[in-house]
C-alpha cells in the first residue's frame, strides 16, 4: 500500500480530466468513470485502516526538503469517511443528476473535490495542505453553483467570497509560519515551534488559522455562507459538502494544526470550545425555525460540528486529567465519523424526497411514508440519530463529549449540548412529521418509491447508522483510538521528519 | 520593515472594498487586492536586501549562493498562489456575468434571495 | 440463553416478523404478535417465582475508567411489574387483532407492539441507569410511530408526544452523566445518593421530572390528552394508559425510595406530594369539561397519576404501598375504560359524548365492564381503586399535620372523579339514543374477552385485595422503607380493617360526586315529551340534551376568573409545551433576522470575528 499513498490524489485528478474528453465520445461513460474511480479509492481507503503509519517522500526527497505525505491513524480515518460517503454519493448521482445537463462535467468537478480532499488529508507539507484546500474550494463553489438558477448563483458567489478570504487568511498564516522558521513541512514546523514557543507571532498565525480552517469548517460567527451554499447544490453534493468536506477541510485541517503543530494549549482550547459552543447553539435554533428541507440541514451541520468542535476543544486543553481530554477528543472524533454518515443520508433522503415531489418545502409535503416507505425509513432512521435517540450512532458520540464535558468540569457547556441535542429532536420530529407524516397532499398521490439507485446508498447508510450504535463497543477499541492516538501524541509526529 | 507594512495596508484595503462596496465587480477587485497583498507578502518573506537570483550559475560558489541568494521557495509559492487566485477570478467573474444574467443588477446588497 | 436477556429479545426478533408481512395478511401477524406476548407471559410467569436473579456484561470501559456493564437485575418489585406488561401485552394485542380489522393499517403496527414489549421488559429488568434510559427513550420513539399510525391530526399529536417525553429523556441523560461522573457507577442496586446539595437535589429533580412525565402528571401532561383523540385506541390504552403508568411510578419509587432515600417531611417528599395533589385536582376538573370520551378518559389518566405520586412521595409505608397498589389498579382499569370507549367507537364511528347515548341496551357487555371500571377508577367499593385510595388517605393520616390538607384534596378529586364518570355512563350509554345508531351491534369476541378480563381484574382485587398486596406490593416496599414484610402486612391489613376516619371521608367523597351530578341535573328537565315551543311541536332530536351540558355549570356558572382558567386550560395556554414554543419562536426569529442574506453582513462578522481572536491570542497569551 505504502507504494501507492499517493495515488489518492492522483487518481482522481487524472480521471477529472480523462472523463472530460472520454465523454466527448460517449456520455454514458462519465457514470462508469466515476463509479469506477470512487470504488476503487474506496477500497483502498478501507485497506488503509490496516495499515501501520508510514511517511511517503514524494520525488524521494529527504524529509525537510521534499514534500511528504503522512499515513496515520487520523488520516486514514478521514479517508475513509471521504472515499465511502463518495462512493454512495456518485451511486446517488447516477439517476439524479439527470435532471441537470453535462453530467460530465459534474462528475469531473466531483472528482476534483476528492482529490483535494483527499490531498488535504495525505499531506505533511503546509503549502501542499494549501493548494490542495484550494482546489478542493473552487470545486466545490463551482459545484454548489453547477445549477445556475438564482439561488445556486447567489449561494456560490457567497461562498466564494468569504472562503476567499478565508483562503486568503490561511495563506497568511502560512507565510509567517514561513518567515518565523524557515520551513514548511508540517513535522519539522512542530519541532521549530517547540523551540520558539507560544509567542506573539504564533498567537496571530493561530488567530488566522482559527478564522481560515474555522470557516471552512463553518464555525459560528464565520458559518453564514453554509445555509445558502449547502441546500443550493445538488444533493449528493450538498451531502458531500455538508457531510465531508466541512470536515476534512475545517476540522481535519485544525485538529492536525492545534494537536500536531502548535501543541496543546489552554487558550486556544478555551476559544475553540467556545465557538464550538456557539456554534451548537445558533445553528440548532436557527435550524428550528427553517421550512426548507435542506436549509434546515444545512443549519444542523453549523450544529453539529459545534459538537465535534467542543469535544476538539476539550481534547487541546494541558491543564484537565489527561484521560478527560482524551476522552472529549475520541468524542469529537466519533461524532464527526457519525456526522458523516447521518448527514450525508438526510441530504440523499432531501434529494430522494425532492426528486420524486419537486419540492423542498416540509409544509408542502406529508403523508409520503406510505408513497416512499424506504426512503421515509431511512430518513427515520437517520433523523432520530442526528437526534441523539439510542440506539443509534449519533447516541453514543453525543453521550461521551456530555460526559467529557461534565467530568471535565464545564458545568455550562455540558447541559448546553444536552439542551442543543433536545433542541435538534424538536426540529427533527417537526421534519418527519411535516414530511413523511400527516395528510398526503392531492398532488403527490401519484409518487412512487425513488429509484435504486439512489434508494441503495440511503439504505446503506441507515444500515451503518444502527450498526455503528449497536456496535459502539467495539468501534471504541478500534479505528477511533488510532486517530485519537495520532492526535495526542505530538512526539511521533515530529518523528516522521526522521522517517517515522 | 515598511514594505511588510505597506502589504498589511493593501490587505486592509482590499477588505474594506470587499464589505464597503456593493457592486459585484469592486468586491472581485476587492478579493484580488487581498490575494495580491498575501503574494507580497510572500515575496517578501523571501527577500534579502542585495540579493542575487537563487540560480546556481557556472562558477558560482555553493556557499555564495547560500549567503546572497533569495529564498526560492516563497517564489515558487507565489506562482502557485498566483494560478490558484486565477482561477478563483475566473469563476468569480462567471459567476458575476451569470447573476447578471438573472438579477439584472451588479448590485450585491439587492441580491439577497437566501435569507434567515 | 440467559432467562432475562430472552425476555428483552424474544419479543424483540419476533417483532420482526411482521415486518414481512404484507397489510392484507396481518391478522396473520396478529397471531404472531399474540404467540410472542403469550410465550413471554408465561415465561414471566415462571420466573416471577423463581427468586432474585442477575445478568451483567461489561460492555466496554469508557476512557478507561467509567465501566460500563449491560447490567439485569430481577427482583421481587420489577418482577411483578414485568408479569403485568406482559399480561397488558397479550390483552392488547389480542384486543388489537378485533380492532384492527377493518383499519388500513400495515402489520408493521405489531412489530412495534411488540418491540413496545421488549424495551419495557428492558427497562425495568435494567441495573443500570444508562440502559434504563436506553430502552426508555426506545419506548417513546416507538410511541412516536405508533402515534402517527393515527387518525387525523396524529402527526401534531405524536409531535408533541415525542417533544415533551423527548425533554424530559434529555434531562435524565444530564442526571445520569452527573451521577456516573460524581458516584463513578451507574449500577441502580448499589447507588446510594444523599438528595442534598446542589447536584443531589438537580439529579433527582431532573430524574422524577423523567419519571412523572412519563406517567403523565403535571406539569409533564399535556402530551396524554393531545393524543388522544388521534391515536388508535389500543395504543393509548396500552402505553399512556397502563405500560407507561407502571414504567414511570416504577421509576419513581426507586429512585425516591432506593436511590435517593427520600424521608417524610422533608422538602423534596413534600415538593412530590403537591405535585401529586396539584395533579389530582387539576386534570380532574379538565375532565369534568371535556367532550370527547377519549379525551376526557386520558384526562382522567392524568388525575390518577396524582394519587400514585402523592402516595410514592409521602415516604409512609401505608402510602407507599397504597400508590403503588394504585398504580397496577390504575393500569387495570384505564386499560379497561379505554379498550371500553375503543369498542363504543369502534361500533358507532365517534367518542364524541354529544352524539353517543343509550348505548346499554345494544352493547350491554361494553357498559357492564365500563361501568365496573368506572366504579373502580371513582373509588367505589368493593372495586379495586376503592383499596388503594383508602391506602392512601390511611397513610396521609399517619404523617405531618398539613397531611390532612392533601387528604382533603384527595377525597375531593375522587368525589369529581365520581361525578365525572357518573356522567360519562350517562352519555354513552344511558339517555336518548340517536336513531343512526339504533343498528349498532356488540363489539366482536376478541374485543370483549380482554374488557372482561380487566372487569374480573378489578372485582377481585377489590375483594381480595389481600392477595395483590401480599403477593406484589408488600415484599417490593419492605425492603426499601427498612420495615419488615410481617409488619408492614400488619399495618396495611389493620389500616384496611379499621378505618374509622378514612371511612367517613371516604363516603363523603361519594356524596359529595352524586351531589355534584345531581346539581347539574337539576339545571336542565329531563324531556321525552315532544317539546311545545311557541305552538310548534320541535323534533326531539334537536331538543335532546346531551349529557355533557350538565357540567356547563362548573366551567361557566361560577366565578369569571374561573372559567377564565378553564378556557385557557382548554386551549393550552397554560401548557408549558406552547409556553416554551412561544418563548423559542422569538427568539429563532431574532436569530433569522440577523442572517439578513447581505453579503457584507456576512464578511463583517467573518473580519470582526478575526479581529477579536486576533485580540485574544496577541495580547492575552
């Protein structure tokens, strides 16, 4: 495997541009194309959790030199989450793309997004880190506008212009990161800095840092672009958006900056709890009050990640029992794994319900549990673990960050995100009752079930929705620790600079 | 010292330009005026005052070339940026003709259909 | 496999097999609901007798120090419970398969019945506080679905439903992280809390709001008479009506008598005896007012709670015996009256009492089992609600002196209670029959055998109301109030025998009821003449008086304020669902206001955000 690190990004990059011109020839082909590709770096993905971590030197370069790329328990479990939710979204996309026109070109721009995520993930290089973020960025504002009707134009272009800047930000930071230690490699800018120390330059880069990845990952007060940018593309898009790339590119990028690179610290670990805390807060109620299908979802997801972002939090703080901290990241961590999966199954479910009635508003709809039993059960299914309801996933993560924080001793925080999950149950029973119960509406009495195409990834993410709640105890020993252990421990990371 | 400064400043303007203006076509202006401060800022990063061009010319001293020769690296960084921040242009600009397209205006403060 | 894992799973697998089954066939799944809930009686059965027992597992230790063990524990107290949600199971599913006959309703219906089985079964053999809530909030997802396989409206009915016991499951979970991290065990058998202090008392706060919401007293109500209108009868009457009845006072003496030790007279056990009272005599005069039979049962289901939690709360062992006594009597029956008004609707299309009437005759099995539930839930001896309430006022003798104030308020509500059942027999099944219902028939075999049933129930627990208690009740308190079987057999039994005070009160508690339905029926004569009005003979029907007119006194006829109340007690204003709704309503639409789609609105939060963590990280490092 080791041998073939960096053909995740390479892959996709190639099969963005040889799907343009293959589907010069045939249309039909870009569906294979991409089904293929994402198979394939699903597989591969999968094998990777096997194995140990290793550094690849790209053009064999030695370490400080070249560009690296990092295998670790942290990435390999983000590549997972990247290549899988990818892969059911492209099975999705299959039949409902075909509502929109150049479908090659969707699936080329698709491809793109992987492969920036999934570089954003390999690499130890900070501006490789970078360019990567960037071209999984434009991807993605190109795709969230890929409809071209009002909504998508005003969504993509707000989405542009503050991840511009947010762009922008991080390149700064990048640059004085550069100017104070003469390096870029991600190991060896660790080493650098625990020489310097928590200077005042540092404090700034983190500043920049924080409201660059912060954005990205849709923090509150930065989160404002998500509830238009996320309902207004496609839907395995906005699942692909919402449910991966606000992780790898906002909250991959911080967790590997704050634990690996600057280290544990108490103040960005008070700050970043509390946008975190903000975040939980201000999305659920907005979310609350939404009669947009997605934009309600969209809102959740500035939630959600609140939560993984306090358990992130809790995990950088020095000063509690180690065992705590570990505790709050491996619930951060969990639930960002569970967000994944249930997020990206409400948005497909969004699309299944959008595609068969044409509309998103939840007071145009009802009744469609007898119309569309799978989708409406795997919508069930994925709501009430959103919602935090045993046994399913979303239980389990939600449970250990509250008890993190209480055993922590955040006695606000703590009934905040036990509040924030009862707050998300309201706007969820308001969901499935608006959509999928009450009167069936004269119009929709003709729907059908959605095809299996896109009833197929629905179905399989139910399924992990109740096996990931179920089989919670053995998750806990397994891929989950591994990434937790990568974060935590700062001195392996600075060991890859001397070959791991 | 004051060139670092002077990149602080045009990051300002360029921000100022982005929440002061309303028309679409200032706020890209806007967006590449701060592109173009971090470029700066980079190049600066790298710079030596007398330097010489970081190439290994025949003759030359290794150790001369350590000792006068600009950084390398910010170079080759701000020709990255500068492809990357093409591209954001040019979407930005496509983006801008098709909401001209559909909301007959420039104006950003009048295109705010996505709300609460 | 272990005996009390296989009653947790058995129902749970076998409650798969419906899924497989399509809507023509399900009485076929009927049968199978039926086989599963009769296999699990019986095996209830056999280990009700068989002694204390345990299972325990450890699952996994979370950050290497909280061990967490799927724990079972079965005990004198739960093992009781378990044997009468199973014998609640068989009774509604049986009544279920006559029900369901003739509904466009899938055979999924059964699979929930019986996973309803499995999480209660769970959640009273649990050891542990976290699987508790588990399978406790597993109960209300399913009452969730099992809402909205209603008529119209469920989908706002079971919405409510799911938000109130939701809130309430939230604050459990906060109460049990508290206590895993403060006492480092969650294992129910061996925590013991001192209910001082700020996280004493907030824990066992936030635990009996956990527990008298779901058995329904208020202010947690207001869920049970929102669904009842549209939920399918054998819904309410097996979850809100009797399983959630046993789940939430079943909760409640443990942690009031296990966990937190809650003694006589101290704040907490009086905070529980007015809320019990409170409950008693509010939802009983909502009752007095209400329409709709269903509505006005679940009412009732409401105002019966009061006593249970009154008794559970005082801390007296006369008491405690008498609310848990109420509670299986209170689940025998509701589960009747409700399986009873199912039947009336089930044959006539309506619960509505202005259209129901002169009934007797032509369901005379439904009104005879109704009107011995009815008697039982008014107190009226011999039946069974007669013994526990006596309990009850017995033991409210025994403690403080501002005892006798909830004493008085106890007889009170049982005499509106009178009155109001008085008028729900009257209604439905005596007074004017409309002629469209002059061809209804009985309700079918499978819908009368379990009314009859609970009748019998209710006979023979009023009469040898000795057996229940010294078979089930006494041995499940002893323990826990640190008095012996023998003694506590002593005092009941003498409080049963020689009840001078209680006897009295009990019996005005009766009068004053036929006072009360007399008053009203003074107001209005009785026609069966035709009418004269102005030399025109008027059509009897239009000059029928319904029975719910004779209460219009009570809500209209007396002070202003009065009716003030109940008019907004009708309408919910005073429910702290809309209360709370209307508070979070604003303050969403301030948030929403905020996010006003200008872009520079946006960077501006972006750049001053920057600005401040700018601040921050500078110049406070």
């Amino acid at each position: 495997m080791q041998t073939y690190y960096p053909l995740f990004t390479a892959i996709p990059l190639a099969a963005a541009f040889l799907n343009l011109l293959l589907s010069k020839i045939s249309m039909k082909v870009s569906d294979y194309i991409a089904f293929l590709v994402t198979g394939i770096l699903a597989v591969m993905a999968v094998r990777m959790l096997f194995e140990a971590p290793f550094i690849y030197a790209v053009g064999n370069w030695r370490p400080p030199l070249g560009i690296l790329l990092v295998s670790d328990g942290l990435s390999s479990l983000m590549l997972v989450i990247i290549n899988v939710i990818g892969l059911l979204a492209v099975i999705f996309s299959m039949k409902y793309m075909t509502t929109y026109t150049a479908k090659p070109k969707y699936y080329s721009l698709f491809m793109l997004m992987i492969a920036g995520m999934n570089g954003v993930v390999i690499t130890g290089d900070m501006f490789n880190l970078y360019v990567f973020l960037e071209i999984a960025s434009i991807a993605s504002y190109a795709l969230v506008g890929f409809g071209t009707g009002k909504r998508e134009l005003e969504a993509s272009f707000k989405y542009l212009v503050l991840g511009g800047v947010a762009s922008t930000a991080i390149l700064f930071g990048i640059a004085f990161l550069y100017s104070i230690t003469g390096t870029l490699n991600m190991p060896d800018l660790a080493q650098q800095l625990e020489t310097i120390g928590m200077t005042r330059t540092v404090g700034f880069v983190v500043a920049l840092f924080i409201m660059g990845f912060g954005l990205k990952a849709s923090a509150v007060p930065f989160h404002a672009w998500l509830p238009d940018a996320h309902p207004s593309a496609p839907a395995p898009i906005s699942a692909m958006l919402s449910g991966v790339l606000i992780k790898a590119l906002g909250i991959y990028t911080i967790m590997r900056i704050m634990f690996n690179i600057i280290g544990q610290n108490e103040l960005i670990s008070a700050i970043i709890m509390f946008l975190g805390a903000l975040s939980m807060v201000v999305g659920v109620l907005l979310a609350v009050g939404q009669s947009d299908f997605k934009r309600m979802l969209a809102y959740h997801s500035i939630s959600q990640m609140g939560y993984v972002t306090i358990g992130v939090g809790l995990g950088l703080n020095p000063k509690i029992d180690p065992a705590v901290a570990a505790l709050g990241l491996f619930g951060g961590l969990f639930h960002l794994v569970n967000h994944a999966v249930f997020k990206s199954c409400l948005f497909l479910c969004s699309g299944a319900f959008e595609y068969r009635t044409g509309t998103r508003e939840k007071h145009e709809m009802g009744g469609l549990v007898r119309k569309m039993p799978v989708t409406s059960t795997t919508c069930s299914i994925a709501s009430l673990s959103i919602s935090g309801v045993p046994p399913f996933n979303g239980f389990w993560s939600k449970l250990i960050i509250i008890l993190a924080l209480i055993k922590a001793g955040y006695w606000i925080y703590g009934p905040i995100a036990v509040l924030v999950a009862f707050i998300t149950l309201i706007s969820f029973i308001r969901l499935q009752t608006g959509v999928m119960f009450g009167k069936l509406p004269e119009k929709f009495s003709g729907v059908k079930e959605a095809p299996f195409a896109m009833t197929l990834p629905l179905i399989l993410l139910a399924i992990l929705c109740l096996g990931i709640g179920i089989a919670y105890p053995w998750i806990d020993y397994g891929l989950l620790q591994a990434a937790r252990d990568a974060l935590l421990d700062k001195m392996a990371y600075m060991n890859y600079l001397i070959g791991g | 010292m004051i060139l670092y400064f002077l990149s602080m400043v045009l990051l300002v303007m360029g921000l100022y330009c982005l929440v002061a203006k309303k028309n679409i076509v200032k706020k890209i202006i806007g967006i590449v005026i701060i592109e173009y401060s971090v470029n700066l800022f980079l190049v600066l990063v790298g710079y030596r005052s007398g330097g010489i061009a970081p190439i290994l010319v025949k003759g030359m001293q290794a150790e001369e070339l350590v000792q006068k020769g600009v950084d390398p690296l910010p170079q080759a960084l701000v020709l990255t940026s500068i492809v990357i921040g093409l591209g954001t242009m040019a979407l930005m600009v496509a983006l801008c003709l098709r909401m001209y397209e559909k909301f007959k205006t420039f104006d950003m403060s009048k295109i705010n259909t996505l709300k609460g | 496999m272990n005996e009390l894992l296989f009653l947790i799973l058995m129902p749970a697998v076998a409650g798969l097999v419906p899924l497989f089954i399509p809507r023509k066939g399900k009485i076929v799944a009927g049968i199978v609901a039926l086989a599963a809930s009769v296999w699990m009686l019986v095996n209830a059965v056999r280990i009700f007798g068989a002694g204390a027992k345990e299972y325990s597992v450890r699952l996994f230790t979370i950050g290497g120090e909280l061990p967490f063990d799927f724990s079972l524990r079965l005990y004198q107290f739960n093992a009781f419970i378990l044997l009468f949600i199973a014998l609640f199971g068989v009774l509604v599913i049986f009544y279920s398969i006559g029900y369901m006959r003739g509904k466009d309703r899938s055979s999924i219906y059964y699979s929930f019945i019986l996973w309803t089985l499995s999480a209660a079964a769970g959640a009273v053999l649990a050891n542990n506080l976290l699987i508790l809530l588990m399978f406790w909030e597993v109960l209300t997802v399913i009452l969730f679905f099992l809402v909205n396989m209603g008529d119209e409206g469920h989908e706002i009915a079971a919405g409510k439903t799911f938000t109130m016991l939701g809130f309430t499951d939230a604050g459990m979970l906060l109460a049990i992280v508290i206590i895993w991290v403060t006492c480092g065990t969650l294992e129910i058998s061996s925590l013991k809390i001192a209910a001082t202090g700020f996280t004493g008392v907030l824990t066992f706060l936030l635990l009996f709001i956990g527990a008298i919401a779901k058995a329904g007293a208020m202010p947690f109500h207001s869920w049970i008479p929102a669904m009842a209108e549209p939920t399918p009868v054998p819904v309410i009457a097996f979850l809100p009506a009797s399983l959630d009845k046993l789940l939430g006072i079943y909760l409640l003496a443990r942690i009031s008598l296990d966990i937190f030790s809650i003694r006589t007279g101290s704040g907490l056990s009086l905070m529980m005896m007015i809320v019990g009272a409170g409950t008693i005599i509010f939802a009983v005069l909502m009752a007095l007012v209400q329409h709709n039979l269903k509505k006005l049962l679940s009412f009732h289901a409401v105002s019966q709670v009061g006593y249970m939690v009154l008794g559970v709360g005082s801390g007296i062992p006369v008491a405690i015996v008498g609310g848990l006594f109420h509670m299986l009597n209170n689940a025998i029956y509701k589960c009747g009256l409700f399986l009873g008004a199912g039947a009336v609707e089930f044959r006539t299309g309506t619960t509505d009492l202005e259209e129901l009437g002169g009934l007797a005759k032509l369901m005379p099995v439904t009104f005879v089992t109704m009107a011995i539930t009815a008697f039982s839930i008014s107190g009226v001896p011999p039946f069974n609600g007669f013994v526990s309430k006596w309990l009850i006022y017995q033991g409210m003798l025994e403690g403080p002196g501002y005892n006798v104030i909830f004493l008085v308020v106890a007889v009170f509500g049982s005499a509106l209670t009178l009155a109001s059942f008085v008028k729900v027999l009257h209604s439905v099944f005596l007074g004017r029959r409309q002629e469209k219902f002059a061809g209804v028939r009985e309700a079918g075999f499978a819908m009368q055998v379990p009314m009859i049933f609970l009748a019998i129930l209710c006979i023979v627990f009023g009469v040898y109301a000795r057996l229940p208690l010294e078979k089930f009740i006494i041995p499940s308190v002893a323990g826990t109030t640190g008095v012996s079987v023998e003694q506590m057999a002593v005092s009941t039994t003498s409080g049963y025998w020689n009840p001078v005070i209680a006897t009295v009160l009990l019996f005005a508690g009766l009068v004053v009821g036929l006072i009360i339905y007399a008053f009203g029926k003074t107001k209005h004569v009785r026609i069966d003449e035709n009418v004269w009005v102005g030399g025109n003979i008027m059509d009897n029907e239009e000059m029928r008086i319904p029975g719910t007119h004779f209460y219009k006194t009570v809500t209209d006829d007396l002070h202003p304020a009065w009716s003030a109340l109940f008019r907004d007690g009708q309408e919910g204003a005073l429910d702290i669902y809309n209360i709370w709704g209307r508070i979070g309503f604003n303050v969403v639409q301030v948030l929403r206001s905020l996010h006003n789609g200008i872009l520079s609105t946006y960077l501006s939060w972006a750049i001053i955000g920057l600005g401040v963590l700018t601040f921050v990280l500078m110049f406070a490092l």
